[in-house]
C-alpha cells in the first residue's frame, strides 16, 4: 500500500478451468507503506503452457481492479519428446529436385532430451547433412532438423521419420512423410522456383549469382544480395519455394549492384568455392564468405580512410602475388568530408590484407582484372572513375604488380562503370580494353599505350556494365551485351564497335546476362531485365536479338543472372530478381537434350558416358558411332565458355574414349566445380554434365 489510508483486498478473481488456486482469504487489510503476500499455487494436470491473468480487487479508488500476468510451462518427469507436426505432405515437386521441410523436435519434460539419430526409411527422404548426433535438447527447448525430399521418379512416395531418443514412453518415435515426384518437361519460360524476401525496409534484390554445389546434387546455388542487407544462398535445385541454405546480415550496409558480388575459388580449406562482396551504407567494406555456411572468412573495412567509402564492385580475375589464389579487386568511393579512400584495393585473397592500392583522388566506380599490358608477363588492372566534383570520367590502366597508375584518359560522360577486356583487335598479342561512361560514349583502347582504337555512342545512356559474349557475327572476335538506360538491347560488335543488333524493349535495358546457347547455334544466347515502368524478363537469341520468350515481372527488374542447367535439359536457367523482393527462377527451355535422339549417329546401344564422375585427375569419355562422322569434343565451364577441344577431327564408326584431365586449353589446371562436355556428329549432338573435384 503506497497511499496514505488503508487499503482492503477484498476478493481475487481466479478464471475458472484454469490450475491455478489460491489459500488467500479475504477480505484483509493493508496498512499504509506496508505489503502483504497472495500465494498461488499452480497445479497442471497435462503439459502445456500457461498464460492467464487473474484479478487482485481492492477499495483503491482509482484501479479497484489490478491484472496480474501468471505464465508458467508444465513438463512431463524426465526427458519427453514431442513432435508439433507429427506427419508432412512435401506435395508436388520437380523430379530430381531437393526440396526440405524442417522437423521440429520439443523437449516437454524437466530432463535432458537426448536424440541419438534420425533415419528414414526411404532413399528419397534425406536427413540433412549439417546434422549431427547425438543432439541434447534442454527443457522446454527445441531443435529444426532438414528433411529433404528428392523424387527420383513421377510418383507417389511414402516413408517415414525414426526418431532414437532417450525418452522411455517415445523410444523410437515415427513421423510419416510423403510426397509426389513430378517428371513433367520445362519448357523456356517456365517457373522452376520462387522465394519472398519480405525482411527490411526495402527488400529488392541488386546482385545475383550462381555458387557451386554445396549441398552434394551436383546442382549450383544461387547468391542473392538484396537491399535488406542480407546475403543468401538458395539452394539452386528447389521446387517450390526456394529452400534458404544460409543467410548473412551487413549490420548497416548492402551490396550495391551486380558488381559488387563475385564468387572465388576455396579459400578456407573446405573445398567450397567462397564468395566475395563489395558493401555500401554504413558497412563500406569488401568482405569474403564462405560459400558453404556463410560465415564470414575475413572482412577488409574502408574506414581506414575517413569514414570509408563504398565498395562499388568486386572482382576476382587474377593472382597478383603468385601463391596460387585469384586475388580480390575492389573499387571504392569517397565519403563526405573528402577524407575517404577513393583508390582501388588489391587484396590478399587469402587475408584480406592490401597487396597495393592506387589512389584516384575521386570515386572508383568499376575495376576489372585483365591480362598484362605492361609487359612484365604479369596480370594488370583497368579501372574506371571520376573527378572528385564527379563531373568527368577517368579511365585509368594500372600494373598489377605495385598498383602505379600508367594511363589515364578522360571521357566525355561524368563517370566510368562498364569495363571489360575484349580480344586481341590490333594483333600485338594484347586484349584491349572497352570503357563506357555516364554519358552514353563507349571507347576501345589499346591498355598498352592508351591509344583510342574506336569511340561510340548510345544516344546519351548511362552505360552500366558490359557481359561479354563468344563471337555472335563470326568474325573471329568475342562481343558484347550492353546494360545501358535506354530501352533497348544492343549487342556491339567486339573488333570494330559496330551495332550487331538492336532490339527493341519494354523499358530500360537495365539489368542484362549472356547465358549458354538455347537455340542450338553454338552461340551464347542472352537475357534481360527492364525496369521502372514496364518491367519485364527476356531471353533473346544471341545472334539477332529475337525473342525467345518474354514476361511481365511484378515490379523492376532490380538483378538478373543465368545459372547453370537444374531440370537436366542441358540448357540455363534465368534468375530475376524484382524491386518488390520477389525471386524467380526460370527455365531456358529443352532445347539442348542430354541424351537427343534422331537423327542417330551415336549408337543406340553404346550410351555416352564418363567415368569416374565426379573426378579428381582425369575421367574417360566413352562414345560409339554408328557410322564414319566428323566429331568434335568441346568442354564448357559454367558460363557457357569452351576451356577446352579433345576432338576435332575425322572419326570412323566404333568405339572410341577420349580422356581429360581437367585442364583446359593451354593445359592450366582448372578450378574445382561443374562442366559439360559436349560431343557434335555431322547429325547429332549430346551434352553430358561432368564434376570435377
């Protein structure tokens, strides 16, 4: 009693049916500045979790009636084992997929749960891999153990959950399952999966791209970095809804678009390929993580100068201090006392730890890793940025041994963001170079003495980045596919600067990928996604522009990217990522087959094969023809690009193997992950997919 007269209880109001009870008995009175005691007594009769409120009433004129809160939680004696979901209907899904469901195991009683496996009986039903035994469970906790669901087939399937756990009265305990395979064909357009992103004020995806298997379907991931500053991994064969495989939060920053997010090969010893990212906001810092649980490896912070600056793109080329791992560029801004970093990093793949920077004295806006022009033998730097005011663009070439800066040239736009390196164009045996600006004006430069070669126009665009495509016109040179402002696609001719194509589009020509062939040409094929207005995702044939498939997206097409075949038709599949947090999957369609049939060059009856698969040395490719052809033997990486031809002559019918042994053409050992390997007769073509590990 706080007041200055004395205060009664005069009942407690007590909700029937519920185990609580009282030895109070009112009424009693209460002396100013003194208390009294209520005991309460809950007294369950089945386990469960109490939450009600009785009711103190007292002669108090202002509150006569005082709510108090009771909660409280009634547990079985010893360990107890309970299942809030004690069955699961996975639906429909794609066959061959994986797609999981999370069994939730409850500990209800006062003693530790110890849960000593999880089986199934079915080969389809898998136990996640990240799970390990035996699992202890306090009171009143709980744990989510992965079940993954992989139809082999088009049917109906039924298994079971076992549960080996000490609880006495649930030992073991079996939790059904069932589920339907679907072996249906996917034509180019179609949804393969889809996810939400529903966290943060602003949940649009800005970068995507594709990781290499980590789950153990030979299947790649997908990363996507999004404006709620998250970083995550979908599992890139879902169906469905996309199962999340590990996420990341920026405290206080985001990945600001598609550049500024690469993967690298294994730098943790894992045998996982890693990712690398460039961070804006508050973060200001490129930053590795691992590929396989997303836990970060090391983070290279700005804020050295300043107050940092952002990272605008990453790149992960080359290896500048020779100990065998592809070092990480970065490019970065300024902040807004004029104190920030506006150089570009070289870093330490390994660390993170600075091998050189080159400071611009503006905001960095791109940087590409590219062959050596200096002649040193060594791999260089082509970056690209602006004055400090950014009123004008700077390109800039830089050796990649010390970070000197060897060149710059100004542009006629305010600033630099597209960079690539193209072929060799005047025969020297140097690549050049070609840089965009935001004024619409690209260059073609020769990195070895700064010479312009060709300057172009886009109708004043903000030229934002350039994909670069194998040779679309068959003039020996690799071009390139324009992400720009103006809604149209363009493809430029790689030797020369020519418009290859122009094609017409929706809207802005914002977000733009080159993707494998799907039109069966031998030429990459392309897709695009537009935004703010009319948004809508393209595939586009690579040699002319026409369209494949379109459709229209929910909102701005914010980050695109294709991603290596899911459905085993040989073909890539489109990622779009929309403004409103929306992700898509999609597939390139059927017409690549593993396995086409007629016309039949191939016999019949000596099925193409390699073995072993996965490999770690050297796998053997077996084929047989059924007549004299002439054969070739191309192996692809991921993008779509040939690393190497085992074939590529006459072959007279039999059988015939050809072995590989993971390098590529100039006999490089090449990096960990998927290939295709394809096989082309005078009348047939079959592509098969190989893991090198």
């Amino acid at each position: 009693n706080v007041g200055n007269a004395n205060l009664i209880i005069t009942s407690i109001i007590i909700p029937g049916a519920v185990p609580v009870s009282t030895t109070f008995s009112p009424p009693q009175t209460i002396t100013p500045g003194s208390s009294i005691f209520i005991p309460l007594t809950y007294s369950p009769v089945t386990v469960g979790h109490l939450n009600t409120s009785i009711t103190v009433v007292s002669s108090d004129p202002i509150t006569p009636n005082e709510q108090v809160i009771l909660t409280g939680d009634a547990v079985n004696s010893g360990p107890s084992l309970y299942v809030p979901f004690d069955s699961h209907h996975y639906g429909l899904v794609r066959q061959h997929a994986f797609t999981r469901w999370f069994l939730e195991v409850e500990n209800i009683g006062d003693a530790t749960l110890v849960v000593s496996n999880i089986t199934t009986n079915h080969e389809v039903f898998i136990v996640d891999e990240s799970v390990n035994f035996p699992i202890q469970i306090a009171p009143l906790d709980s744990v989510l153990v992965g079940i993954w669901f992989n139809p082999l087939t088009n049917e109906a399937y039924n298994g079971k959950i076992q549960i080996d756990n000490n609880d006495p009265a649930n030992n073991p305990y079996f939790v059904p399952l069932t589920g339907d395979g679907d072996d249906r064909k996917y034509p180019i357009g179609d949804a393969l999966w889809h996810y939400n992103i529903t966290t943060g004020f602003d949940p649009s995806p800005k970068a995507i791209a594709p990781l290499q298997d980590i789950t153990g379907d030979t299947v790649d991931e997908v990363i996507v970095c999004s404006e709620d500053n998250y970083i995550r991994c979908f599992n890139g064969n879902s169906s469905g809804i996309a199962d999340v495989m590990w996420e990341f939060e920026i405290y206080s920053g985001n990945v600001y678009d598609q550049p500024g997010l690469t993967t690298i090969e294994d730098l943790n010893n894992d045998g996982y390929q890693d990712v690398i990212i460039g961070t804006t906001g508050g973060d200001r810092s490129i930053r590795a993580l691992s590929g396989k649980t997303g836990q970060s490896v090391w983070r290279h912070n700005t804020n050295e100068y300043g107050n940092g600056g952002w990272v605008y793109q990453v790149n992960a080329s080359y290896d500048y201090n020779n100990d065998g791992l592809t070092d990480v560029l970065a490019s970065t801004g300024d902040d807004s006392e004029d104190t920030g970093p506006k150089r570009v990093y070289c870093l330490n793949a390994v660390n993170g730890v600075a091998l050189w920077e080159a400071y611009i004295g503006g905001p960095v806006f791109s940087v590409i890793g590219v062959e050596d022009f200096t002649g040193d033998g060594k791999p260089d730097v082509i970056a690209g940025a602006s004055t400090a005011d950014e009123t004008q663009g700077k390109i800039l070439g830089i050796d990649g041994t010390n970070g000197s800066i060897q060149w710059t040239r100004t542009t006629g736009g305010s600033s630099v963001w597209a960079l690539k390196q193209l072929d060799d164009i005047t025969g020297d045996g140097v690549k050049e170079v070609v840089a965009g600006d935001f004024g619409g004006n690209f260059y073609y430069i020769d990195p070895t003495d700064n010479t312009q070669i060709f300057h172009g126009s886009i109708n004043g665009a903000l030229i934002l980045r350039f994909e670069r495509l194998e040779d679309v016109n068959g003039d020996g040179f690799a071009d390139l596919l324009v992400a720009h402002s103006n809604a149209n696609g363009i493809v430029l001719n790689g030797k020369d600067g020519s418009t290859i194509w122009f094609k017409s589009l929706a809207d802005k020509s914002w977000n733009v990928a080159a993707i494998d062939d799907i039109t069966d040409d031998q030429i990459n094929d392309v897709i695009i996604g537009t935004l703010y207005s009319s948004n809508r995702c393209y595939f586009l044939n690579g040699v002319d522009g026409a369209e494949l498939d379109s459709r229209n997206y929910p909102s701005p097409v914010d980050a695109i990217n294709g991603i290596p075949d899911i459905v085993g038709d040989g073909s890539m599949e489109m990622v779009a990522g929309g403004r409103n947090g929306e992700v898509n999957c999609y597939s390139g369609g059927i017409v690549l087959l593993v396995g086409t049939e007629e016309p039949w060059q191939i016999e019949k009856s000596s099925p193409v094969t390699n073995y072993p698969n996965p490999f770690s040395d050297q796998t053997t490719i077996a084929f047989g023809l059924d007549q004299d052809s002439f054969v070739t033997l191309r192996v692809y990486d991921i993008n779509g690009k040939v690393v190497t031809t085992l074939l590529n002559r006459h072959l007279s019918y039999g059988q015939h193997t050809v072995v590989w042994n993971g390098e590529d053409s100039a006999g490089k050992e090449l990096p960990t992950g998927i290939y295709f390997y394809e096989i082309r007769t005078d009348q047939n073509k079959i592509r098969n997919k190989v893991v090198k590990l």
